[in-house]
C-alpha cells in the first residue's frame, strides 16, 4: 500500500531537485523516492569508519601463525582428533 508523504522545501531547493529528476527522465516524486531509498540503505550500512578502526585495533595485536599443514593439524588435535598426515 502506497501512503502520502508530505515535505517543505524552499523554492530553491525544490527547483534544484526539479532540475535534476528532469536531467534524469524522471518525475520529481521518482527522483525523491529513489533519493530516499538510497538514503536509507547508507544509513543502514556499517560505519565504515568503524570497519576501518576495528581492522586498525586488530593489526595492533599479535596472532599465532603456522604453517596451513600445521595449523590444521593442531585444530585437530584440540578437537581430540589424530593428526592429519
């Protein structure tokens, strides 16, 4: 069901959005919709400033690393299974 969304906007602001959606072929009320979808997809997307803090945070640490063949064979191991050769 489709439902009425009234918004206020300055004759300025209202003819730039006219301007654009025209550039595009598209209707004003096409335009705001597809300004608004967007909108809230990013709004919903992860920081991605916090992405680039947590892999920052992570390269401060120090893992373990082996060779694949060992690794894997010491997850085995831990799990109580014999060793893969």
């Amino acid at each position: 069901m489709m439902r009425r969304l009234q918004v206020l906007l300055d004759e300025e602001e209202l003819a730039e959005i006219q301007r654009l959606a025209k550039r595009r072929h598209q209707t004003t009320a096409a335009w705001v919709r597809e300004a608004l979808r967007g909108a809230r997809d990013t709004a919903n997307r992860p920081d991605a400033m916090r992405k680039l803090r947590a892999i920052s945070d992570a390269a401060r640490h120090s893992y373990p690393t082996a060779d694949i063949d060992q690794m894997l064979a010491e997850i085995e191991r831990g799990r109580g299974q014999p060793d893969v050769p």
